[in-house]
C-alpha cells in the first residue's frame, strides 16, 4: 500500500452502491479524507479488496503500514493429521495433530444445522484474519487456516504445558511460580486489550485456556 492504511474497528452495511461494506479486522486503503470528493463530513474514500468507495471514518483505527498484509496461510486438509480430542470450546473441537511434521492444535469449526456453511466459512476466514494480526509471546500463535468445506478450521501452535488448570490440580506451587504465570497472563490481557492492531476483549479468560 502507498496510501495509508486503517484497520476496521466494527461491522458496516453498505446502505448504497457507493459505499464500502466493511467487516472488523478489514485493511482499507485511505484514498482521501476530504469530504468534498466523500460528499460528507465525517466520510472518507477507500479501498477494500480491489473495492473502491466511500466509509465513515469512526469505523477505522490508524495503524502503521508495516502492519498492513498478515494474511494466515491457507492449509489443505490432506496435510493435517488429527489425532485426539483435546479440548471443546465455543469455536468447536479442539485436535491435537502434525501438519508438516509439527505438532500443533486444530481448531474445527462448529458447524450450526441452521447456519449455511457458506456463512461458516466465512466466519472461520474472518476468525483467522484476526488471529494473524496477533504477535506476542503469551499469546497462541495461528500457522494456518483450512477453508476447504466441510472441514474449516484453524491450525494453531500447540500449548504442551497443558492448560494452567491441570498444572495446577493436586500440586504445591511455589508463589513465585504462580506470580510469575500471572504476569505472563496480564501482559498477554495488556496486548489483546490494549496493544493489538485490532483490540480483542477475550471476555473468556479461566485457567482452563490459558496454557
């Protein structure tokens, strides 16, 4: 990009040709901010996926350019290996599996009855756009995405420490220990909160998924 490039901050509906629909976490292209090219105060001209239109600015948050293409590797199935269960979320099921000779965690996607897997897919892309935007060292990275139907899922490094919970269960941990894991814990909040391109409130924080 050689304009400047914003993040968006919450979902919009395109109520007209003219504008830009817009899904948190998109990069748009800044093309001007002057209002007599928008039309409006408060509308800017951009650009999202080879889209060119007008969006309300408050949608947007500035973030340098460096940050501007993280897109999360597209996985084919056939290079997973999915062995146990480890775990079941919100998300879906959680697989302990290798892909390209790494041990890592496969996120599968719940898939709802009602919901067209279209619909899905798309949330598992959108999911996977976010993840990819995230580096820090107390957060689980993303290696991939699989949006081959009907297996969607998410291809995550893999924790194998096991969850805090079970670290914790039946045994005596020296305080400094403990003190240590929660700083680890709070720095990672800090980032998701406060420091990330698109700031993630995790609303879910338990011992159990923190690893």
């Amino acid at each position: 990009f050689t304009n400047p490039v914003w993040t968006v901050l919450f979902d919009y509906e395109a109520s007209c040709k003219d504008e830009l629909t817009l899904r948190k976490g998109d990069l748009v292209e800044v093309l001007s901010q002057d209002s007599e090219i928008s039309g409006d105060e408060g509308w800017w001209a951009g650009k999202v996926n080879n889209k060119v239109g007008i969006f309300p600015s408050n949608y947007g948050s500035f973030k340098p350019s460096g940050y501007a293409k993280l897109p999360a590797e597209e996985v084919d199935f056939r290079e997973l290996s999915l062995e146990e269960v480890i775990g079941v979320g919100g998300f879906g099921k959680v697989y302990r599996g290798t892909w390209r000779g790494e041990l890592v965690a496969v996120k599968a996607a719940r898939q709802d009855p009602d919901e067209d897997i279209s619909v899905t897919a798309q949330n598992v892309k959108q999911e996977a756009h976010l993840f990819a935007m995230l580096t820090h060292q107390n957060i689980i990275a993303l290696k991939g995405v699989c949006l081959q139907e009907p297996n969607l899922c998410l291809i995550m490094e893999y924790a194998s420490g096991g969850p805090l919970s079970r670290a914790l269960a039946g045994r005596r941990i020296p305080p400094h220990v403990l003190v240590n894991w929660a700083v680890q814990i709070a720095r990672g909040m800090v980032y998701l909160h406060n420091e990330a391109i698109v700031p993630v409130i995790h609303r879910d924080l338990k011992s159990n998924n923190s690893k």
